[in-house]
C-alpha cells in the first residue's frame, strides 16, 4: 500500500481534468484554443505524474485514459480498425534516453535498438484506406477509435494519391490503411489569413488551426481552396504486402506515390536519435511548415509487438517537443511606432513571456484596422507566437478570459515622436505623420538607405543611427557621405578605429548599381525587385524621373500602383534635390541596361537558383548578384523547377527536397565555374 492522497491533490487532480475536458473541446471540436500547446503539455504532465503516484485517484473519464476528443456530429463516423493512439511525450532529448532504456528494458536487450526518427508535424491526423489500389475513405483520428468520415475533403488534396502507384518492383496490396498528418506551409498559411483578412472573415490562430478547420468543411469545395498538404508516416491494416518494419514501409508507402517527408531518418540509435534533435531544432525555423518536435519509433514490427501498447499509447514511440513557439500573455499597454514612410504602427507592451527560448516583451499589430479586427484591448489575455527571426505577434485573443475592464485602443490623431498631424488616406490601411522632417521618419530613412540590399553600409546600425538623428549630426540620407572620423569617435560604443572603418565603409559604397541606388531611395511600393526591373528599362535616374505615368504601369510586373509611386516621388523637389547632392557628394551609379540586353549570351540565362547555408567567401546578396548578373533567377525553395540548388556549409531542408526531386547540386566553386567572370 502507497501513500494515501491528501485533499489538496484529490482537488488538485480534478481540477486539472476538468481543464483539460474544456481545452480538448476547444482545440478537437470548435478548433478555438485558449492556451499554448506548451501550457496544454504542462497540464497533462502534471495530471499523469498525479495518477501515477495515485492510481485510485484514475477516474474513468480521465482524459488520460482516451486519445483527443469525441467527433463532430455533423459528420458520419467511421471505426479506425486498429487504433490511432497518442503518444507519449518527452520535452528534453534526455527523455529520448530514458525512452531507449525503458524499450532495452522491456525487450530484455542489452544490444542497441534502432529507430525511426521523423520530424512531428504540426498539423490533423487523418486515416486513409485503400482498396486494390484505390482511395476508399478518409477519416480524422477522432478519440483514436471513432473518427469522421472526411473523404470528399481529403480527396481534394493534391498531395494525397486517389490511386496508387503500380511499379515492378512494388506489390499492391489490397487492403492498405495509410496514416498521416495534413498540413498547411506557413507562407500558405500568411496568405489564408490575408485573405481572410480583406474578407473581414475571423483568422486562423496557426496554420494546423487552418488545417483542422479547412477538412472540418462540409462543402469539399471550401477545402479544395485551401493549401492542404499531407506527409505519411505508417500504416494501419496491410493486405497482400510483406513489412518488417517501420522505415521498410515508408519506403514502400514513397513507391506507391505517398508523400514522406524527406527529413526522416532511419536505422539510427538513442545516441544518433538525440544528435538529430539537437539538429532538427536548428533548422526548424527555415523549414516550410511547422513543426513542434520528433518522433522516435522502434523499426522493428516484431519488436513494437514485443513491446505492446498501453490503452492510451504504444510504449515502442515517442514524441519529443521542442521549446513552446506560442505562449499566453497579457497585453499591458498599446503604443504607437513610427516608421520611415511615416507610418504608424501599433505595438502591444506584454507581460514577458518565454517563447521558444527567447523572452518576448513587444508583439507587432500591424495597424489599426488589424487591432479592430482581432479586437486587441489593454488587459486582455493573448495568446502569442514567434517562428525563427520573425516578429512576435499577437494571434488572437483569449475571449473567455475577459473581466470587462479591458480598455480599447484609439490610434493617435498626431504623432507621437513630433506631434505633427496625422492622418489616414483614403483606401490605406495605415495612418501616417505628415512631416517629413520627422526624426522617426528620417532614422527609418537613413537604415533603409544604408541596408543590405541598398548602400550596404558596414558598421552604421540602428543605436549609431538614433545618436547621429538625436544630435543632429545628420538630417538627411545624403549626409551620411559628409561624416568625419573625428565626429564619429566621440559617439557611444565608437572609437578611432571604429570610426575609420566606418568612414572607409562609407566611401567604399560610393560606387551603386542603379537597381540598387533606386531601391535605397525608399520610394514606396518599390522593393529590390521592383528596382531591378526599372534598372532592366531606364539607364540612368534621370530617365527613370523624366517617365510618365503610362509608361511605368506598362513595364511586365511593376503594376499602377508602384507606378503611381514612382510619378509622386520624382514629383518633388526635395526628392530631386537629395538625388543631385548626393551625386556632388561622389555618388557613382552604374547602369545595368545595358548589360540586360545581352542576356542572350549570359551562362545562367532562363536558369532557376537557389541558395542555402553559408558560402566560404560569397555573401548570399553577393551570390544573388552574381546569378542574376548572369541571367539567372534566385528562387527561395526548391520545386521541379529548379534547375540548381547552390548549397554552403549548414545547409537546411532545401537540400533534401533537392536530392528528392532530383536537382543539380553545386558548391561556390562549381557556381563560379559556371560563371566565370566571378572566378
């Protein structure tokens, strides 16, 4: 007999299934979470470490006792012939140690055991089933025994093969259970909100929101707009096909025209299993889609059935979660940034919070019409994300938890950093200072103008920027060329040598390609690609500033928007002045035209690149220049397309999906031997 249970942890363990009953509703039925998966794991864990100390505290609707949540009514419901269980969870790579000894354990085996390692996806559970080749039916996992009959939805996934692959060396079997996980890419996912945005429809809180509700349609046609991909990663029932093993039946699964993610790894061990977390985690933020952990499966089919399941999970896998990308907070206040186009922002002050290993303390709103829309009001409970480098920003909010003194946000009618007027033009979005003298406006000017794809200014950053608007040192982009080394020395964090090297950086950067120089203008709606495509067309700023309207919308993807722009800013004096002072200053601008119309000849013409990891002595802007110098385009993922992948050291999943599709792979020695200007 163990210890007896006092009465705060018999309170302590219902109240944590009642909460737990209530999120499952939320995230399984309404698709609507209140809490992170991160708070949501900590619940869970906490109730089984009670129940496990405390089994007669075990209730039988104890949500640890059952997988997910019942179906939706609204479907009709199909049994799952063997069961779709959850797994358990670990949360350090030191769990993946203690998994392996428990496996070693169970199995009597002092030997090695290899695994299956697998990237987990965030996205839905669904169950395929094919009959003599051919899709039959489509479910959602459900409560792992009972799901919803989905089947027009899946049907409409382009990922998901309607009719197997017949090949020589692959048997079709006829009864084939096919599990996997349905997804959206997180740029789709950017895009459906977009959308749903214009539309004034409710957004998504995360792209397997967007998935689970995207299937959840009861129009198919609803689903088939929606970007829905699928990875498989095992099997149920299998007639007329022998498998041994876990990565013997992915492959066999890629053979008949199913979707693996290429990321997984096969026939490794506990020791290679935690090296691949450690990688995994590195890379998560350059991957297409989102991912929340790994999952480590026996390979063997004969020992998983040594092993056996639980009535919850099976003890041959497990899951292990990375750091929390989203967490709740609370909105403590609302303030209101200015940018260089003098746009104001609305910025939500929160309480810190640790997402993913990084304490987030600010989460951009966007604007105005967003904070209505998400209905931000301070005090409010959110619930917020970060992916990689990306900006924290609010997802939705938590409306259940509202007292009522939450208090709405009103964006300001002047600005905050020089109390000129502001204002909202018709069919904006944003409201903008009116000055353009405006120091806010003038410091967002000057780090456009001296960024990477512009001037490309080493060694002039934000806090050295801030101190030379602050002590008026600079009131304009073109007095940057007439800064002293003398003058820079006494500024915070500088010194001589400091100093130096940035006035050397400065006139090293004299000499500009057109398409740069236009694009470190700042003109609006007029990016890199925007400026290489004025560059393609005029030879010199006069020429692009003495252009009508008309002929600018008719250049091939600048539109009449970017077109408008371009009229209004050579429009103004000021603009036309800056220009001329900053060619008296040394300014030299390089045409491009004219290198353009000998594209016939360039060794990358029609060509598609793309870049990954770190090249031993290329910048990636240098490398982009140098492909596109050569008539190639850069591209920013790998497709069919694809006629190159240039890959440097730490490359991330864009060279696998290369080696999967079957594209050239070449180092920067190989690039430069196809252009061998650069050599």
């Amino acid at each position: 007999m163990g210890p007896k249970p006092d009465e705060a942890t018999i309170k302590r363990a219902g109240f944590l299934r009642k909460q737990i009953h209530h999120h499952n509703y939320r995230y399984f039925v309404i698709d609507d979470p209140e809490i992170s998966d991160a708070a949501y794991d900590r619940l869970m864990k906490e109730l089984l470490e009670i129940e496990a100390r405390f089994p007669e505290l075990v209730t039988p609707d104890s949500p640890t006792a059952r997988v997910g949540s019942a179906p939706l009514e609204k479907f009709d419901t199909i049994s799952h012939s063997m069961a779709m269980l959850s797994l358990d969870k670990g949360f350090d790579p030191s769990d993946i140690t203690a998994f392996d000894q428990r496996v070693r354990r169970a199995l009597k085996n002092d030997d090695p055991v290899l695994y299956t390692v697998e990237p987990k996806v965030d996205g839905v559970a669904v169950e395929l089933v094919y009959r003599d080749g051919i899709l039959e039916s489509g479910s959602t996992r459900g409560d792992g025994y009972t799901g919803e009959l989905i089947t027009a939805n899946v049907r409409t996934i382009s990922s998901v093969p309607l009719r197997l692959e017949e090949t020589r060396d692959s048997v079709m079997p006829s009864l084939l259970e096919v599990r996997g996980e349905v997804f959206m890419e997180t740029s789709d996912f950017q895009k459906l909100n977009n959308r749903r945005m214009e539309d004034e429809l409710p957004l998504f809180a995360n792209p397997r929101n967007a998935s689970a509700g995207s299937l959840r349609q009861l129009d198919s046609k609803v689903t088939a707009s929606r970007p829905l991909q699928m990875f498989v990663y095992g099997v149920g029932r299998v007639r007329g096909a022998d498998l041994s093993g876990h990565c013997q039946a992915l492959e066999f699964l890629k053979k008949l025209g199913f979707p693996v993610n290429p990321l997984v790894r096969c026939g490794i061990d506990a020791a290679g299993a935690i090296d691949f977390y450690h990688e995994l985690d590195a890379r998560r933020a350059d991957l297409p889609y989102e991912i929340d952990g790994l999952v480590v499966k026996v390979d063997s089919y004969q020992l998983q059935q040594q092993l056996g399941t639980t009535s919850r999970s099976p003890r041959w896998a497990v899951a292990i979660k990375f750091a929390a990308v989203q967490e709740q907070t609370l909105v403590a206040g609302i303030i209101v940034q200015v940018g260089r186009t003098g746009a104001l922002t609305p910025v939500a002050e929160l309480d810190p919070v640790n997402i993913g290993g990084v304490t987030v303390s600010r989460a951009t709103l966007h604007n105005e019409d967003e904070v209505a829309k998400k209905d931000v009001r301070i005090g409010d409970r959110v619930l917020v994300q970060r992916a990689g480098d990306v900006i924290p920003e609010i997802v939705k909010v938590i409306d259940s938890l509202r007292a009522g003194s939450e208090k709405p946000f009103e964006m300001p009618t002047s600005c905050p950093v020089c109390g000129a007027k502001a204002v909202r033009l018709e069919g904006e979005a944003v409201t903008r200072c009116i000055n353009r003298n405006c120091p806010a406006q003038l410091k967002g000017n000057i780090r456009h103008f001296a960024s990477k794809g512009a001037f490309d200014i080493d060694g002039l950053g934000k806090k050295l920027i801030d101190q030379l608007v602050d002590r008026q040192l600079v009131s304009s982009i073109a007095d940057i060329f007439l800064l002293e080394a003398s003058i820079l020395e006494d500024l915070d964090r500088m010194g001589p040598k400091s100093a130096r090297n940035l006035v050397e950086a400065i006139v090293q950067s004299r000499r500009i390609s057109f398409s740069r120089f236009v694009y470190a203008l700042g003109i609006r709606h007029v990016g890199e690609h925007g400026a290489k495509l004025l560059a393609a067309r005029y030879e010199t700023i006069e020429e692009l500033a003495a252009a009508p309207r008309q002929e600018l919308e008719s250049i091939d993807g600048l539109g009449p928007v970017a077109a408008l722009s371009i009229a209004e800013f050579f429009s103004r004096h000021e603009n036309q002045e800056i220009i001329g002072t900053l060619k008296q200053l040394g300014v030299q601008v390089v045409s491009e035209k004219q290198s353009a119309a000998k594209t016939k000849n360039l060794p990358l013409e029609g060509k598609t690149v793309v870049l990954t990891g770190s090249l031993p002595s290329m910048t990636r802007n240098e490398a982009k220049e140098v492909i596109e110098s050569a008539g190639g385009r850069v591209s920013g993922s790998v497709s069919s397309k694809t006629d190159y992948l240039v890959a440097g050291d730490s490359p991330g999943s864009k060279l696998d999906k290369a080696r999967q599709l079957g594209v050239s792979v070449i180092d920067e020695s190989q690039l430069r031997g196809l252009v061998p200007e650069v050599s």
